[in-house]
C-alpha cells in the first residue's frame, strides 16, 4: 500500500474511498454523493484528484489479492492502523469520519462490513461518536 505525507489531502481521500469499498464494490449512489457534498473540495482537492485517490486505492488493493476483489478490500489491521495514522489533525479527523459517514450511507444501507471500518476509524482515534453526526450511521454502529 502506497504511502501519503501525514495530513495529506490524499490520506483523507483514501480513508473516505476505504470506507466506499469495504463493502466490495462502489456504488453509484456513493460517487453522487461524493459529488454533492463536494468532498474533493473539503479536502483541498479537484474532482479529478480525488478520482485519482480511489483509483490508486483500487489498484493497491487488487495489488495485494489474488484475483478476489471483495477480499482484497479487507485489508489487514496493521495495514488499516498504519493508513489512519497518516491522519494526526483532530480537525481533519472529524471531518473525514462525516465524510466517511454520509458517503457509505448514500445507498440507504450501511453494511456490516462498512460499520466495522467506522467503529475501527472511532477507536483507532479515540474520537467520540457525536463526531459522525448521523444517528442512522451511529445506531448502525452499535448493532454491527
């Protein structure tokens, strides 16, 4: 897995475009939202950039797998911690976990699978909850 400068536009980016893919696939709905929250701007990147991001993410994935795609998006623990700590700005955090939270919810389902790279994100960063500003993502949270 490729390496990004801490704090980076593009270690938010992949954060957000890990949490699009731990389900296995990428949604339409998830892109347009994307889009509509204008995420590439919050993170101080062009659409173009952000694209870039996800793609990059995918062929790291595909990468380390052996032809499985919705395998290769469960990375491993160690992988996962060493990608969240390139993100130490609380303010960044934050806004990475809402970006996290209403991409994964614009296909009106929040997988098991999407829950648990949240919780994880939550835990590794010790930051509280209320942060995700979604009781939908946060009950579903709780129940994963």
């Amino acid at each position: 897995m490729r390496t990004y400068p801490t704090n980076s536009p593009e270690a938010a980016a992949r954060i957000i475009a890990l949490a699009m893919l731990s389900d296995g696939h990428l949604c339409k709905s998830e892109l347009d939202m994307l889009e509509r929250v204008g995420a590439h701007s919050q993170l101080g990147l062009s659409p173009k950039q952000l694209h870039d991001v996800l793609h990059t993410l995918c062929e790291d994935l595909l990468a380390t797998s052996h032809g499985d795609w919705e395998s290769a998006c469960r990375i491993s623990a160690g992988t996962f911690s060493a990608v969240m700590a390139e993100i130490t700005d609380a303010d960044l955090r934050a806004k990475v976990l809402r970006l996290c939270a209403i991409v994964i919810a614009a296909d009106e389902q929040v997988t098991e699978n999407e829950s648990r790279i949240l919780a994880a994100a939550v835990e590794q960063w010790r930051e509280p909850c209320h942060l995700l500003k979604s009781g939908d993502i946060t009950r579903n949270m709780q129940h994963a």
